[in-house]
C-alpha cells in the first residue's frame, strides 16, 4: 500500500463521506478515494470546496468532519481563503493539499503550505515519512475533533504520495471529548442569573458544536430570561418561542436592541465575545459572565466579571442541575419579560412592515424575504446568505425553528461563501429545502460553481438580489444572472 492508498483509508475510518477539492491530487486522480467508498466532488474552484467541507463540519456538530484535497502550487494558493474562513468560523476540516517534490518544497518561489497555513489551521503538518500516515492523519482528526473546532492541513509532497508503506498499515479512528467546567463556579454563575433582575443569555456556535439546544432551552424556561444568539449561533433557540430575542448582527431585531439596553446580566454561553461588525455589541454597565470551550476567549475582546470554561451541553446542564434546586416553581416573572419581547418587537416590525411588504417594481429586498417567510416553512429549510446586505436583510426577519437549520458567519465576511455552504448542506440534508441568498459581488466571485450544483445533481436554490451594483460601494456591476443559470445547467428565472 502506498501512502495515497494508506490515507484515503484513513478518511474511510474516519467516517468521511465526501471528499471536495481540485485536480491535480493523487486521491482523486487515482481513484484512491472513490475505491474506498468516499464520493468525490470537484468543483469550479477550491474555495468552494471548501466551503462545502466547511458546511459538512458544521451542520453534523462537528460529529463528520469535512475532507478536501487540491493540487501543489495553484491549488494551494488559491484554497487559502476558504482554510481561513473556515479557521474563522470554527468549523472542522481536514485539508490535504499536494506540495511540490520533497526535493523542492523549500524552494523560492515554490508555495509551502506548511510555512503558509499555520496562521489560519489549528494543526499544519507536512508527512515526509510514508510510515507516518497514520499519526499524522490521527494528529489532523483529533485536531479538528478535539477542543474548538478548526481546520488541520496534512501537505504531502508529490513524490511522497507514491510511497509505499513499509508494513501493513492499521488505522484506528479518533475520538472526541468534552470537558466540563469547574463546579465551583457553576454554583457561583448560578447565584449570579438567580440574583439577576434582568438577565439575558446570549448563545454561540458551540451551542450547535455541543448539541446543547434542550440544555438551553432549559435554562431560559427555568430563569425565565430571554435569550439572544450570535448569527453563528442562529438557530440554537427556536425564534419563535415565547423568550426569543433573535439574532445579533449588522442588523438586527428591535426586541435584541432593547434588552440590551436594560439587562443587568449577560450570560454569553458557546460565544467568544469576539468584537466584530458583524456580531453583538457587547453593552457597557452589566455584569459579563463568559462561559466557553476555548480559554483564549475569556478577556480576549470582553472584560468577564465571572467565567466557566468547558463544553457548552456539560456547562448548561449543571447550571440547569443548581438552579433547579434553588427555584421551585415558576419565578413569577415569564408573563411580563415575554409581553416586554412582544411589545418591542411589534414596534420594531411596525417601522418595518412597509418595506417587507412594498408592491415597487423592481421588487424591494426586503420583500423577497417576507415571500420567502410566507412560502416556506422553516423546519423544512436550511438556508444561508453571503456576506453585506443579504446578511442584513435576511438575519433579523427570517426566524429560523429548528437546530442547524440557518448557517450564520461573519468573522472575515468572504463574499461566495454561501453557495458552497448550501451545497454542502444539501448533500447532508437532501429532504431540506437548501437557500442562498447572493449579491453581485458574491455571484461574481464563486457564481459558476452553481454548475457544480448541476452537474452533481445537488437541486439547492440561489436567489441573486441584483441591483446592478456593489451595493454602499457605488460601484456598477452588469449580468442578467437567470441567464447564466439556464446555460450552467440549471434553471432561472428574473423576478422583477
């Protein structure tokens, strides 16, 4: 067995399904990957790829890790941008680049992903050693498996792949972990919401990543406190219960605005705090309780009054566990925060309404959201957006139901980052409705993989809002996109 064979039974054991990427690499060429059951996909550009691998990671909460695999040199260059939007949002992906001739790879100007990756990969290795292909697949999955989830790139130089093993290769998958928080500070953050006269719970990504969507649920029920996500996060609690605030973004619902301005308590649970435009504005004056997987996070961006670190499922529970022993009924206080919610939110969307529901032509943004709240029901759909102003139309008014079923990013903010996210979905999910909203820009930077879509027979939907521009950029963009689509193999319409 060669390495190339060695490593595609290795994602094999790892329970990877799909394998994305780029010729040329020997797993796609030689038929390494296909011979052990893992279909391959190839799209257009290695940036979409990976986001494909990227949306396999995060809507299986990290439980399948997505593969991708591109050619030396170009492949590497140009996969970059999807590795560190990945790296970004947190999501699991195992890259395994080709690199030049182990004779070459230090080489000026040959591309070196072990030098250029780390930066943007939680793990980067480069295997040299035929006989290593294990520990250093098993170092890649435990990377992406273990602790905050990111991407772990494996380059193999050309020749290396070609490489027979010296003994019979054994491989044994890995496995994941969670670690709890400290007991004592649970008890004390558990004093903290109880003693709190308005407290709110803001919750992340590593709600999803923990499956922590009861726990949560739980904890507001039993606080009677609103709950608040990040877009990453959105989803975690169903937005249309009673305690829902929404999602923070760019834009974002008028009940999330208000109670930020009146909590005493933020409790931010699965979240980094990480300061950004794209995410939460983290209010002056209440106490901050920070609870995370990642002990980086803690004080990063965000000055923490208290904190628990460990695995947000472990961290709720116990939480759940001490305040159910202090609380023995209802607190008296669910009637009024959730008339507060609905009183700020009626007046909100009343500001609103004219816009969700405008009869101008050409169509008004806004209202391709509202038809789409009134056409779809939203445990039957995961849908997505690309970075600017489909981000902003679409977070505050589309209220997403059930777990995993809005893919919300926003760290770096790549424009074409949501039609790979929506194809990967569709290939985990192929009884959902799977949605992308795009703009000019983003449809000009990875629009053609729409062909991929096709050809793989991977039946998602994109809405293209064209305006003709790169909209607050002042900058004309041209295209009839429903043309492209047909030509692409798909089909298009215009709606004016």
């Amino acid at each position: 067995m060669d390495v190339n064979q060695a490593i595609a039974r290795t994602l094999k054991e790892e329970g990877v399904e799909y394998l994305f990427g780029f010729p040329s690499n020997p797993l796609f060429d030689t038929g390494a990957a296909e011979e052990e059951g893992i279909r391959t996909i190839i799209t257009r550009q290695e940036r979409t790829a990976v986001h494909m691998a990227d949306a396999v990671g995060r809507l299986s909460s990290g439980d399948r890790v997505g593969a991708f695999a591109c050619q030396h040199g170009p492949g590497t260059e140009n996969s970059f941008g999807g590795v560190a939007q990945a790296y970004g949002e947190s999501a699991p992906i195992v890259a395994i680049p080709a690199g030049y001739d182990e004779a070459k790879t230090d080489v000026d100007p040959k591309f070196n992903s072990l030098v250029n990756y780390q930066h943007v990969s939680k793990s980067c290795e480069q295997l040299t050693k035929p006989d290593a292909v294990g520990e250093t697949m098993r170092r890649a999955f435990s990377a992406a498996r273990n602790g905050r989830p990111r991407p772990a790139v494996v380059e193999v130089p050309k020749d290396v792949f070609y490489t027979d093993l010296s003994e019979e290769f054994e491989y044994h998958p890995t496995s994941s972990n969670r670690t709890g928080p400290d007991p004592n500070g649970v008890e004390e953050v558990a004093d903290v919401l109880l003693e709190a006269e308005n407290p709110v719970i803001f919750a992340g990504q590593g709600v999803h990543y923990a499956e922590a969507w009861d726990e949560l649920r739980e904890l507001a029920e039993t606080l009677e406190a609103p709950v608040a996500t990040s877009l990453n996060g959105k989803s975690a609690f169903p937005e249309d219960h009673p305690l829902s605030l929404g999602a923070a973004s760019k834009s974002e619902p008028g009940q999330l605005a208000h109670f930020m301005r009146e909590t005493d308590v933020l409790f931010g649970v699965g979240c980094s705090f990480t300061e950004t435009a794209y995410g939460l504005t983290v209010p002056d004056g209440p106490t901050i309780v920070h609870s995370t997987l990642d002990s980086t996070d803690i004080d990063k961006d965000v000055e923490s009054d208290y904190s628990l670190v460990g695995d947000a499922k472990l961290t709720l529970d116990a939480l759940v566990g001490s305040i159910d022993a202090q609380v023995d009924d209802s607190r008296g206080r669910f009637d009024d925060v959730v008339g507060e919610i609905e009183d700020a939110r009626e007046g909100w969307l009343e500001e609103w309404r004219p816009k969700l529901t405008s009869g101008e032509t050409p169509i008004n943004p806004y209202r391709v959201i509202h038809e789409l709240t009134n056409v779809l029901e939203a445990e039957d759909t995961i849908i997505t957006h690309d970075a600017g102003n489909p981000r902003d139309f679409l977070a505050p008014f589309w209220e997403s139901t059930e777990p995993l079923s809005y893919i919300g990013w926003g760290k770096t903010t790549q424009l074409g980052y949501g039609l790979g996210l929506a194809m990967g979905a569709k290939l985990l999910h192929p009884d959902k409705h799977c949605i992308n909203l795009m703009g000019d820009g983003a449809i000009g930077m990875t629009g053609l993989d729409f062909e991929t879509a096709a050809r793989e027979e991977i039946p998602i939907l994109t809405i293209h809002l064209n305006n003709y521009e790169m909209a607050s950029y002042d900058t004309p963009f041209s295209g009839d996109f429903a043309d492209v689509g047909e030509a692409l193999g798909g089909y298009g319409e215009r709606v004016e």
